[in-house]
C-alpha cells in the first residue's frame, strides 16, 4: 500500500531535516506520505520534562547542533543554531504553526506551508512563534481570512490536542517519527529504512 | 591520519551493532581503531539516572527493542531480547568484562575477547556479569593466571575509572560513540559518518 505516517513537530531541529528530505525520498519509491503535526512538548511534559531534552543534558544538547549541522551539510541544507535565549530562541513555540499547518494540510499548499515554517526558522533564524509570522507565511502561498480563523477556532485547537494523543498512542516519544502499518522508526536518520519498510509491505 | 577512537559499553545495545561491524568498515577504509570500553552506567548517574533510560522511559525502551532487532536483521546479525529481570536481565552488569577488556586490550586477541561477550550477551542470551563467565571466555580466548590476576588488580579498577572520566570530559554521554580528533559521532548510526571523517581529516 506504500503508505507512511510522517510526525513531526514545528520545533524540531531534526524534524527540519526530514521535513526537507520527505518529499522526494517518498515520490522516488512512489510512498504516499501523510504529514501529521503534533505537539512534542506535551509528550515531553508527560515525562517529567519541562523543556527539550537537548536543553535539559548539556552534552547532548550541544553534541545534537553538532550533529544536525553535519547531517544539514550532508544534504546540502542552510542550517543556523538558536540561542537558548531571546525571541527566536530553541525550542521555538510551534504551537500556532501546527494549528495553521492543520488547516494547511487540507489544502495543496500544506507541505509548501510546512517546509517555509522550517526555512524561516532554521535557515533564516526568524522567531515562528508568532501568530503575524504564521498568518504572513500561510498568506504568502494562499491563505485567506477564512484560513486565519480557522487555525484559530476551537475545532482546529481540538484536532491538535487528539492528534498529539494518537500518536501517544502509537508510542511516539520524539520526532521526526514514521509510522508504516504497525512499525514505528524515529528519527530523522532512519526516514531510509521506513520508506524501505513501506515498500516492502504487503 | 586515519584514527578512530571506538567508545563502547558491554551493556549497551546499540554497542553491540557497532562491534560486530567495526573492524570490516574501519579494514575497508584503512582507518585505525582503538577499543575503548567504559562505564555508561557512571555517565548515566551524573545525569541523575538509576538505569538505562531505555528502562525508565517506557515507550523508548520498547522502540529501542525494535529498532535494535531490526537493524541487528539489517546486519545480518543474531539478536535476542534481554528480560528485565533474571540473572541476564537488561541492562547486565558490564564492569568485570570492562576490567578483563582493559587487560586484553593490551594483547592481540582483546577485540576478539571483546566480541565473544557481546555474542555471549545478546545473540546467546547469556549472563556476562560473573567473574567466572568472564574468566572462561578469556581463558578461551588465551588468557592466563596473570591476566586474570590482573583484570581483578587496583591498576586496573583504577584505569577504567580514569577511561570512564576521559570518556565525560569528551563529553560523551551515550554507547557507543566515535571520537575522530576532536568530533564526536554517537550512536551506531554514526559509525559510517564516523569513518568517513577519519578518512577526509588531514
């Protein structure tokens, strides 16, 4: 059925990643991809921690910028590091850029949305966290007024709450993660090895 | 010039991927590798754990098994899963077979010895927390009275606590991880970016 599950979270340095790999991985094994926002914070917070945990072990935190800056490089993506401190600081808020990224994805423009929210923040350093900053770049690939209100209603506000709680369900515990059927690979580095799986199964 | 330092913990897992394939990928490319057992379990406490995390967070843990027997089928490689409890529970007690892997580091049947116990671990489901499994597989591998002698010495506990603080002040935190003059790869995923760098490093 070729058909993969893609969660991600607007804050997430490695998510960036596969949000810019994605596309083309997926159209070259012919792999529908869904893209699923959710809030990796309030998975956070279930297990007791109030930040990222790239903030809270200074080790792994600065080995990850390390990291992400060679895997960025290796795949020919501009990538700047986030001050802890200041407006565009990390973890970024993405919580109004998920909502908006909902009513997005229900549009042709959704991943062109997405992946804009991405550039602004990690190859240009700009602060997303904002609802102007989100309203502006939704515009910019169509949006209307009626857009704008609904990434700000209730309905919306709901969809995001359930789907962080689905893929709690699926135990989805850090992003980038893919689900293929009942197969979970987190990570951006194994987005090969979930694209290999879903063209594999039945 | 071509130098690696192979950081790995008998416990750890993912440890075991890395040296079941190290000395075929670092033979391949000419890069020279030195085995550095250490204690995970001490860099684990400094951050305020009791155990593995892969223990204390439920839904990493249960990806962890996965993502391990996936990767380990990948390889080509045996891999059972360790129970939490029993003599050959999750994670083993690796600290007597870091002490004899000090010892036979020195001499030319160390990475060998090193490779037995993990085999003996996770691909065999063995105990490799006594003295006596240990020893037998040292023996096996042509140890003598001196070397066991000298695994239970002072010099020895001594140079794994030393290897275990130069293993922090890298600013390791995980198993295994790959030190190429001052860059640092963590995790088995990393091994051929690892190999890569020690290759291009002038």
């Amino acid at each position: 059925m070729r058909r993969l599950e893609f969660w991600f979270e607007f804050g997430s340095t490695y998510s960036y990643l596969s949000v810019m790999r994605i596309e083309d991985l997926a159209a070259r094994h012919d792999v529908t991809v869904e893209w699923k926002p959710f809030l990796l914070g309030a998975v956070f917070k279930a297990q007791g921690w109030a930040t990222s945990p790239f903030n809270i072990y200074e080790d792994k935190g600065r080995y990850m910028w390390r990291d992400v800056a060679r895997r960025a490089a290796k795949y020919g993506l501009e990538f700047h590091r986030l001050p802890h401190e200041g407006p565009a600081r990390f973890p970024q808020n993405g919580l109004y850029a998920a909502r908006m990224a909902l009513v997005a994805l229900e549009q042709p423009w959704g991943e062109a949305f997405c992946k804009s929210v991405f550039i602004a923040q990690f190859a240009d350093g700009e602060d997303i966290g904002t609802q102007e900053k989100i309203d502006e770049l939704a515009c910019r690939h169509g949006a209307g007024s009626a857009d704008i209100g609904a990434a700000r209603s209730q309905r919306i506000k709901d969809a995001l709450r359930v789907q962080t709680e689905i893929a709690v369900t699926k135990g989805i515990f850090g992003a980038p993660s893919f689900v293929v059927g009942d197969e979970l690979f987190w990570g951006d580095d194994r987005l090969e090895d979930a694209i290999a799986f879903a063209v594999e199964l039945p």
